[in-house]
C-alpha cells in the first residue's frame, strides 16, 4: 500500500467511528435531558413543599384562624400568595 492510500483508510475509519459514535450517544444524551428536566422539576418541587410546610409550622391561631408571620397574614393567603408568585409546582 502506498501512503496514500494508507492515509485513506485512515479518514474512513475516522470518519465511520465518528459516525457510529455519534449515532450510539444520541439516545443517551436525549436521555439524560429527560432526567436532567425532570430531577429539575423534583427539586422545585420539594423546595416548594418544604417551603410550605415551613411557613406551616410556624403558624399560630389567632380568632380560630391559623396566621403566618407578624402581620396577621392567614395561612391559606400565604399559600396561595406563594404558589400564585413563585412560580410554585405542586
């Protein structure tokens, strides 16, 4: 073989590894954006359940009605405030 035609079939085979790398890394890369998304979608969602449950617990009543913080804001406002400004997802 001269050196040409060596250094032919070195492109081809650099060319078909590419292209069989290519092709066997695309279903894992569109698999791990899919898990990537929804690990994404999980932690908003236990922020946001940890959150809640943290303004939660620190309730306390007042007239037979459960209040957050130290303006007298009532709970269900607070929740609803919260899921309707933060972009919340249950």
């Amino acid at each position: 073989m001269d050196p040409d035609e060596i250094k032919q079939m070195a492109t081809d085979i650099n060319t078909m590894t590419t292209a069989v790398v290519a092709a066997a890394t695309a279903p894992l890369e569109a698999e791990v954006e899919r898990l990537r998304a929804a690990l994404d979608k999980t932690s908003d969602q236990a922020y946001n359940r940890g959150y809640i449950d943290g303004i939660t617990a620190y309730t306390w009543w007042h007239d037979g009605e459960q209040k957050v913080g130290t303006t007298g804001t009532s709970l269900t406002h607070a929740k609803a405030t919260a899921k309707e400004t933060w972009n919340y997802s249950p």
